[in-house]
C-alpha cells in the first residue's frame, strides 16, 4: 500500500490538483480583497461573481478536447500543456490591470482567468480517470482534492496575507509563477494511453458521449444520487458562519479554528478517505462516508444546545470538516469511475457541473429554514435531508455487487 500512495502516479494527481487551486480564488475573495481596497463599488464587486461562470458551463467546450489532439505532448498533455501557459499569462495579466481606473478590463482579465481555469480542470479530470486503474481511483481523488485545497489556502490565505506587504499586481505575478509546478508536472508525466480510442468526428464527440452515457441502466438514479448525496451536509456548511456568530464565538475564534481543526481536519479526511477506499472499495466508502457526514452535522445540533463552548466548536468544525473531505473523495472518485474512457473530458465536465448545482439551489432556503426552525432544528433536518441520497445508493447501478459484497 505505502508503495501506491507513494508512486509518480500519485505524486501527479496531488500536484495537478495545486496547479487546479491556485486560480480559484484568485478571481473571488482575492479580486474582491483588492477591489474594495480600489474603491470599487460593492453592487460592481457582486456582478464579478459572473466571471465564474465557464466553471459551471464547462461541459459546453469539454467535447473539443475529447475529439481533438494538438501535435505535441499527445492528446491531454498537449491541451493541458497550453491551458497551463494561457492560464499563467491570464492571471500575470490580470495582476497589470487597475481596478479603479478600468474595472471592465479586470472583468475581461478575470473571465480569461476562470476560462483557462476551466478548461485545464477538464484536462486534469480527464487525464486522472485515463491514468489512474479503477483501484487507485479513489486514492488519486483524495489527493488530487487535497492538492487542491493546498493551492486554494496557497491563492486565498496567503494572497491575502502577502497583499499587506506588497502590491496586489506582484501578487497576482507571485500566483502566476506559482503554476510553473503545474507545467514541469505536466512535462514529466506519461501521456495515459486509452484502449476506447477517440471520437472520430465531432458530432461523436458531442452527441455520443449523453447518448452513451443515457443509454445505461440506472442513468437517472446514477444523476440523483450526485445531486442528493452531498446536499444535507452543503446546507448545514452554508449556515455555519452565522450560526458560530450567533452563538457568541468572535470573527477570530472562527477565523483560528476554523484554519487550525478545520482546514487540516478536510485534508486527514480526504487522505484517510482514499486510503480506506483501497480497501473498502469506492460503493462501500460512499455508503459508510455519507453516514458518516449526515452524523457529524448533528454535532452542529449538539453545540447548538450546549452554547458558547470553545472546545465544542473545535470539535464540531474537526468533524465536520474531516467526514466532509471523506465523502468528497468518495464522491470524486465515484464520478470519475462511471465516465467512459473515450468521452472523459465530456462527461466528467457535465458530472462535475451537476455537483455545484445542489450547492446553489438547495443553500438558497436555509437561512430562511435557520430563522423558522431554530439552530438544533435546523441541523437535525440538514442530516435527514442526506438520508435520501444514500437511500439511492440502493439503486445505482453497482452498488449490490460491490457496496454489500
């Protein structure tokens, strides 16, 4: 096992998940860090966040890059390659623009950010799926996520920290170099070979992939479950910065332990996820993970009756956030199994931008659910609300073979 978890192939899926971190941020609370420095109005601030948008369309420009290869590198380094590069001059440029003077310049400069971000998270998914054996999946999910949340503490704390003792451009230009990890990693790997081959027209890679994919038993119920199985626990995280306030905890209690339990908390998870995989297998684990999650929110319910409580809310952010990372490893993991190989950028774009819609929709009531409900109530119904999801389970194709063997 430690010869796996140590191998090259693993060392790429936790670089290549850095190099997919960095830039998320970088066009969020950083740009808006800066922008309010700037003078920038706040209703300009809030329609930033639209520039996020290519992360939740990927899937629209994901079949080019199952159908096409560049000369060089082979089919997902050659593209990866280039979206490393475009991405790296994207976010250097983005560093060279003035906020105050030309705020629709930096929106261009952020758009190509997010663009080039999502285009090389499709390449990277791809590449992780075609190299990995279905055994290793789960742990090159946990650590390509444990990758990436490196690189998003790298973008967000220390940008942030970083912007009090130099400008917000030689900022963006330290971010920009940073990827320089991402491209040397990208030129040492092995292209992964795929035995399906590759779409031989564009109207295969577009049309075949849903076709394909439609054509399967189960292919709702595969839908349902990665729209339901995360829900109760991205409801209850939605609410818990207020909720932490509402208890009386100050802004750096939060801040402190929310980093210190928190942030290691989802990377142990994560780890400690991919290993368990290995053994339990990707159905299993996202039974056992999922109960897990629901169970953890109830500690939310718990400190909500004791009240202010320091220790409590250690431990309430630790387990939360470290049966969070496992369910998400599991999750990854499931979603890149079920893609087929010959359309992988295509399909895992569409899975993945299936996944953020639950975060959107369903967190929308819950501070409306918090007000009505009450703190413990509301928590209580955040792990009921996740039963259905694992209830699903029961009927993804899969799951009788492998989750109760």
């Amino acid at each position: 096992m430690l010869k796996l978890i140590f191998s090259p192939r693993m060392l790429v899926s936790f670089l290549m998940g850095f190099s997919c971190g960095v830039p998320l941020l970088l066009t969020l609370s950083v740009l808006q860090a800066w922008m309010k420095e700037a003078g920038v109005d706040l209703g300009t601030i809030g329609l930033f966040s639209l520039v996020g948008l290519p992360y939740t369309l990927k899937f629209l420009w994901s079949p080019i890059l199952d159908r096409f290869s560049l000369p060089l590198f082979g089919r997902r380094r050659g593209w990866l390659l280039l979206f490393q590069i475009l991405l790296m001059l994207a976010i250097a440029g983005l560093g060279l623009t003035n906020p105050a003077e030309n705020p629709w310049l930096v929106a261009g400069a952020a758009f190509l950010v997010t663009f080039f971000s999502a285009s090389q998270d499709i390449v990277v998914d791809a590449f992780r799926r075609e190299d990995l054996s279905d055994n290793e999946l789960g742990l090159g999910s946990s650590l390509y996520v444990n990758g990436y949340r490196v690189g998003m503490l790298l973008a967000g704390s220390g940008g942030l920290i970083l912007a009090d003792h130099f400008s917000f451009g030689q900022v963006y230009l330290m971010m920009a170099a940073s990827l320089l990890v991402g491209i040397a990693t990208t030129l040492l790997c092995r292209e992964p070979e795929v035995a399906e081959g590759t779409p031989k027209t564009f109207r295969e890679a577009v049309i075949q992939p849903f076709v394909e994919y439609f054509s399967r038993d189960g292919a709702l119920f595969i839908l349902l479950f990665i729209l339901f199985y995360k829900v109760g626990d991205q409801m209850a995280t939605t609410m818990t910065t207020p909720f932490y306030l509402d208890l009386g905890f100050t802004k750096t209690q939060i801040g402190a332990i929310a980093k210190l339990f928190g942030f290691w908390a989802t990377i142990g998870g994560g780890l400690s996820g991919g290993i368990l995989m290995l053994r339990l297998g990707i159905f299993r684990s996202l039974l056992i993970f999922g109960v897990f999650q629901a169970l953890s929110t109830l500690s939310f319910s718990i400190l909500a009756v004791v009240g202010y409580n320091l220790p409590g809310l250690a431990i309430a952010i630790g387990l939360e956030n470290f049966t969070g990372g496992m369910g998400t490893a599991a999750y990854v993991a499931y979603m890149a199994s079920i893609t087929n190989k010959k359309f992988t950028a295509t399909q895992y774009a569409l899975l993945s931008s299936l996944m953020g819609i639950p975060r959107v929709l369903a967190s929308a009531p819950t501070g409306f659910m918090a007000e009505h409900m009450g703190w413990p109530w509301f928590f209580l119904s955040c792990s009921l609300i996740a039963l259905p999801g694992l209830l699903l389970l029961r009927w993804v194709p899969g799951f009788r073979r492998n989750g109760t063997s």
